[in-house]
C-alpha cells in the first residue's frame, strides 16, 4: 500500500475511534436508562437512540472493516427491533449480555489502536 493510503487509512480509522466511542457511550447510558425504567416502553424514545447508535455504529465499522463491531451492532439492532415490535421484554439477563456486549466492543475499539 503506498504511503498517501496508508496515511489515509489511519486517519480514517483515528476518526471512527473517536466516533465510535462517543456511540458506545451513548450506547451503555442508554442501555442503563433503560435498565433503571420498568419497562422499555416507558421510554420509547430511549429505546430510539439506542437502536439508532447501533445502526451508525455498526455502518461505520463496515466503512473501515471492523467485521467485528459490525457484527456485534447488528444483534444488537435485532434486539432492540424485537424490542421496539414488542416481540420481546427485556430481562435482567439480557440487560447483563447486552452490558457485556458494550464492554467488548470498547475492548475491540481499544485493541485498534494497539
């Protein structure tokens, strides 16, 4: 790869790590907001914004070939689309696993810039 792309790709990257922070961010407040409500239709809203995090998420990573938090940013669309169509209730074990699912995409941000 000749030096301009590879500079090009570093800044491109550089730029979704900071992009993508601030959605995993929003992600986990969310998620906790949620959490604290009885139920997620209590806030519909929230519920929104953090379908809407994942999804620019998740397309971001495809724009930089992070297949990994792409992959993860689509089950958890799924889940909260399920959510929103009232197909599922959210439960204190899947608050659990979608917490563990924003603390590996952090770990998988964080490794980017090793």
């Amino acid at each position: 790869m000749d030096r301009k792309k590879e500079d090009f790709r570093k800044r491109l990257l550089a730029t979704f790590q900071v992009e993508a922070a601030e959605h995993i961010r929003v992600l986990s407040s969310g998620l906790l907001e949620l959490e604290k409500s009885s139920t997620a239709e209590s806030h519909p809203e929230t519920l929104e914004t953090i379908f809407r995090e994942a999804h620019s998420l998740k397309g971001a990573a495809r724009a930089v070939n992070v297949a990994a938090i792409e992959a993860i940013c689509q089950s958890l669309e799924n889940v909260f689309s399920s959510w929103q169509r009232k197909e599922t209730v959210p439960t204190a074990p899947l608050f659990d696993l979608l917490h563990r699912a924003t603390d590996l995409l952090e770990k998988i941000l964080t490794s980017l810039g090793a």
